[in-house]
C-alpha cells in the first residue's frame, strides 16, 4: 500500500509542475534582431531588421553557400509604442522581441522627448532587454541594416550587434551597453558618450562593391540633452581615459614624416580635480605601456617613449580643444568633480553644467614605456 500512496502522491505533485502546452516552433515566429528609430515629420518611425536562425544553423554547419536574406519591416506612428502596433498590422506571423541585441537611433531622434518614449516602453514591455547594444547614425537605418558581414556571416555577428571583437583588437570608440546609456542618461556631471556607425563602401566582394559598418564617431549627452556629434579623427584622445581600452594605435611622425607604429595596452586614466581661486581645474594622468608592430626611424626605447608620451598628451589636449569649441566636456572633467566633491560642483555649476574653458585642463601627465619589439630587439639608448 505504501508504493500505491507515493504513486498517488507523485502524480498529483507532477499537476503542479508547468509545461509547455503554449511553446510555439522557431518556424512560426519573427524574430527582431536590431530595431532602427528616425523621427520624421512629427512621427516615430520604426524599423526591425530580422533574423532567420535557420540561416545561422545552415552556416554553423557550413553549408551556406546562397546570399543571406535581410528583412526590414518598417512602421511609423505618433508613438513609438504606436508604431510598433502599426507593424503589427503587415505581420504574417507573430513577432518576438526578446532576440533584440541592438537599439540604432537616428540623429533626429536623438532628443531628450524621444529617447525617455522609448525607453519607457522598454521598460514597461516583459521581452525587451537591456542588455543590448545602442548606436546612432546619420545615415539612412535601412542602409545599416542592409550592409552585411564579410563572408556571407550572419548580422548578428556584424559590427552592429557583435562590436566587442572589434573593439578588443582597436579600442578606439567604446561600445556602451543600454543598460549603461539609461544609468548615466539622468546623472548630474556626467557626459553620456554613445558610438554613430556609417556605410563605408571600401570592402568588395566578387569584384561588387560590399558596404560595411564602421564607427566613424561619438555623439555626446549632458543632463540628458543631445549636444552634438564630433568625428572619431577629432576625439582620438578619449581613449587614453578610457580603462577599457585593450589596444590603442599610436601612429607617430617626426619631422612630418611617418617614424614608428605603436600598439599601445594597459591604458590607465586619472582625472584629479581641485578648486582654484572659484575655478575648477584639473589634472589628467595616463599610463600606458605598447609594443612595436613596425619601425620606420632608427630610435631608441628612450626616444620612442618620448614620442609616445609627446603624441599622447597632442590627442588629449586637441580632443579636449575640439570639446570646448562645440560647448562638449568630452573628457567627463564635470563627472570627476562632481564625485569627489559634490559640494563643490553644485557651487560652481550654472543651469547644470559646470563652465569650463581652454585653462581648465591645468595639465596632462603622461608615462608610456615600449616593452617588446617583437623579434627584432628595442635599440637602448
């Protein structure tokens, strides 16, 4: 009798588990893989670029020898909840949104009114995530969605939803996570960076011409307002304040004529503020120590240290330059005092923002050592 209760007992706890009655197949749904936002003409217009994961099987097998398919459904509403609806509409199947790795906004709808819709609806809505990826671009959403990966690889490996690969072998525009962009998007002090992607058409294939995405700059928020986009050439010294960095190039000329290239890793920033006759000043300090990948001058370690600490300082002191021309902290100088010594900030910021000029950076202190040549042997001094 006793094997007859626990069999009775097992049956009635196996009705509590959950199962899968309401599981739908991979092949009867749409999954979103990035979603594109414009604003145009007083509505929000919705792009989602889609993934097929049969493709992704066939190439992970290595059996994918046709051209791989983008889908782009496009939508626009007084809303973006509403445009989304408005897709809806032309769906054929149902949509799912909890495969999204990447959220691209236009520059038009890069003002403060748009951003917080948008993410009030990624808050509110159970699928979106905030681990996905957030960029911006001046160029046409369709036109990103459609560049491809080289080799006929999946979207979901490309630039746009995979920017960590290319980041770990050239750190020079770090991508940020949504979760980070909406930790930083109210915070006092702090200047919010997110990456713009563009077409560059300088890759072919099969002797066509083959788009492909690119991290061409930065646009910058303060106070969760839009201030403005400066071009990658123009900010190239954010990367020696940024930890994160795995592998910077340092291309260094002397007398104008091309001397050596430099990998530079283990950057190390320090921003240290003070307060100076009601001003507020501060100091940078970078540590970074590179290797040589080619070597066009006869130096030595010493002369090349030098040259790395010269270039450094130049790419800080000019990105900083550019900032203050367009009214931009691009160095986040703000954030370091107002964490250090929040007192202090809110008695010198105006409407917000703390006023800074061409003096305020007060200096830059830079140590860069070479530690290996490669086969080839560094020239002592």
């Amino acid at each position: 009798m006793r094997w007859i209760r626990s069999l009775v007992a097992a049956a009635m706890l196996a009705t509590l588990l959950t199962g899968c009655w309401g599981i739908r197949e991979i092949e009867y749904m749409i999954y979103v893989n990035t979603v594109g936002v414009d604003y145009k003409d007083g509505k929000f217009v919705l792009h989602a670029q889609l993934v097929s994961f049969f493709n992704i099987a066939k190439k992970e097998a290595a059996a994918q020898t046709e051209q791989q398919l983008i889908s782009i459904a496009r939508a626009d509403g007084e809303t973006f909840d509403k445009a989304i609806f408005n897709l809806y509409a032309t769906a054929q199947q149902r949509i799912a949104w909890s495969h999204v790795k990447t959220i691209l906004f236009s520059e038009a709808a890069l003002s403060p009114e748009r951003i917080t819709e948008v993410l009030d609806v990624w808050d509110r809505y159970y699928e979106f995530r905030y681990t996905n990826w957030i960029f911006a671009t001046k160029d046409p959403i369709e036109s990103i969605f459609n560049a491809m990966p080289a080799q006929n690889i999946s979207v979901i490996y490309s630039q746009l939803n995979d920017p960590t690969d290319i980041y770990s072998q050239n750190s020079d525009i770090v991508p940020i996570y949504l979760f980070e962009f909406t930790r930083s998007w109210h915070e006092k002090g702090e200047t919010l960076k997110i990456p713009f992607l563009r077409i560059a058409n300088n890759w072919t294939e099969n002797k066509r011409v083959s788009p492909k995405l690119e991290m061409i700059g930065t646009g910058f928020f303060h106070n969760s307002r839009y201030k403005g986009y400066i071009p990658r050439s123009k900010t190239r010294g954010l990367r020696w304040l940024n930890n994160k960095a795995v592998r910077a190039n340092l291309f260094i000329k002397q007398n104008k004529k091309p001397a050596v290239m430099l990998v530079m890793e283990k950057v190390k920033a320090e921003i240290k503020p003070q307060v100076k006759q009601g001003k507020a000043e501060f100091q940078v300090k970078v540590t970074a120590s590179g290797n040589i990948p080619q070597l066009i001058s006869d130096l030595t370690e010493k002369q090349l240290e030098q040259l790395a600490v010269q270039e450094i300082k130049k790419e800080i002191s000019d990105s900083y330059l550019q900032g203050i021309a367009k009214g931009i902290d691009v160095l986040n100088l703000s954030e370091a005092l107002f964490r250090s010594n929040p007192a202090e900030w809110h008695r010198l910021a105006v409407k917000g923002e703390l006023p800074l000029d061409e003096n305020s950076l007060s200096g830059i202190d830079v140590k860069a050592t070479v530690f290996s040549g490669g086969i080839s042997k560094i020239k002592k001094d």
